[in-house]
C-alpha cells in the first residue's frame, strides 16, 4: 500500500500461516483444465492491500473462466485526488493507467477497492467515484466499487481518518447499485480475528486472500453473470508462493 515514495515498507507479518479448509488444485470436473471463457473481464483497482488480494483473485476468476488484470498500485491505485501533493500525484498516474488498460485489455468489468489514499472531501470522493462510473460507461464496462477492510488507523492515517471513513458512503452513493460492502466478511474491526488482517494490521496473507476471492468471486459472479469455481479447484495453487506474501513475512 505505502511505497518508499510515501516513507512506509511492507512490516513483516507472521510466518506459518497456511490456506484452510482447501482442497487440491483441480476443477470441478477432475481435469485440473481452466472453464472456458465466459467473456467477462475484470480489472482489477485499488492500493497495495488489493495488490496482496490479487493473486488469490486471479487465480479465483481465471478458474471460472473469467479474464482478469491486475491494476493494483503498491503506492497509491486511488483516484480520489484531494489536495494533498502525494495523493494528487498518485491520482494521476491511476486515471493514466486505467486510460492505457482500457485500451489494452478492454475489460467488460471494473473493480475499484477503495483506497486508503482516497483522502478529500465527501463532495471530491463523490466526485472522483462518479468519474470513474461515467469512465467506465464510456469504455462500455460495469464499474463495481467494493469498500477496503478494516485496517489500522495509526500516525500515518490519523490526520485522513475523516476521509477514510467518509469514503465509502461516497462510493456507494456513486455506484448505482454496484457497491459491495467487504465487512459482510471482515467485520469492521481490524483487529479482529474475522478481518483477517496480518500483524500490520493492514493488509492479509495468503488465508485472508483466498477468504476475499472466495466471497469477491461470488458476489461478482451474481452481478456479472457466472459461475464461481469452487476453492478446492484454485486455492492451493501456484499463488500461494506470490513474492508479495514473502515480502509481507507470510509463510
């Protein structure tokens, strides 16, 4: 989430953790092949906590037959630009980003998490999130907008706190119907066991990923139109040994 340029590293988090309650790698039909494709393409938004959730995702959606492209910045992926220096900049080379994956990969689907830089006003969040749906309509893609875990709030977020909390109202608000609420499955408390969070308290290692595809690929299947794979097909897979969960210090 925080990159050098905003004076914060990855903490280390506890090694040992392993993915629960999963089976082996293979689909439903017992061939280990990927579904075929559905026609739905998903990029994927958001800071460096969606960059830890992206390996499970892709690995979750490309076993249902669904495209996927990670978009996720690890210093910064938020589009609300408010009038800090760091924030503004970072706002910029999102909307650049997604202006060069709209041509790229042509996604049917936009995924935004929000951000933990989505700092500004209610009126410029409101603004921002609905820029980005009339972006997405323009490029002919659904836009879903999905709100961050619980994380800490420690001297770095302290001063934002009012924007951080404002966020998602503004995004749910935005999204027409499109905004799925992630404390259905982490609570709201960061520190709690549910959230999943690792010892940073902010982002989550490999278990929590896979809890987030799992319930994330659900929701969206609902909303796009597919069918989920099963955990069992994808959640043991390659991901699992992503160089962002060693950086994190997960086993």
């Amino acid at each position: 989430m925080r990159s050098t340029n905003l004076s914060r590293l990855f903490l280390a988090v506890a090694a040992g953790l392993t993915l629960a309650g999963c089976g082996a790698a293979t689909t439903s039909s017992g061939t280990g092949t990927q579904r075929a494709a559905t026609g739905v393409r998903v990029l994927w938004m958001g800071d460096s906590i969606a960059g830890a959730q992206a390996p499970a995702l892709e690995a979750a959606l490309k076993a249902a037959g669904v495209a996927f492209k990670n978009a996720a910045s690890d210093g910064g992926g938020n589009v609300v630009a408010g009038d800090h220096e760091v924030t503004a900049m970072a706002a910029r080379e999102t909307w650049q980003t997604l202006q060069e994956n709209l041509a790229s990969f042509r996604p049917t689907v936009i995924v935004y998490q929000i951000t933990t830089y989505d700092w500004g006003t209610p009126r410029q969040q409101l603004s921002a999130y609905r820029k980005l749906s009339r972006t997405a309509e323009d490029a002919g893609a659904e836009l879903v907008l999905v709100s961050a875990p619980p994380f800490k709030i420690d001297d770095f977020y302290k001063p934002h706190e009012n924007a951080i909390r404002s966020a998602p109202a503004m995004a749910a608000k935005a999204a027409h119907g499109r905004y799925l609420d992630a404390s259905a499955l982490w609570g709201s408390d960061y520190a709690a066991a549910k959230a999943q969070r690792a010892k940073d308290g902010i982002h989550s290692c490999q278990q929590g990923s896979a809890a987030f595809a799992t319930w994330f690929a659900k929701q969206l299947g609902e909303l796009a139109g597919f069918t989920p794979a099963a955990p069992a097909v994808w959640a043991t897979g390659p991901w699992t040994g992503d160089d962002r969960f060693a950086k994190l210090g997960c086993g």
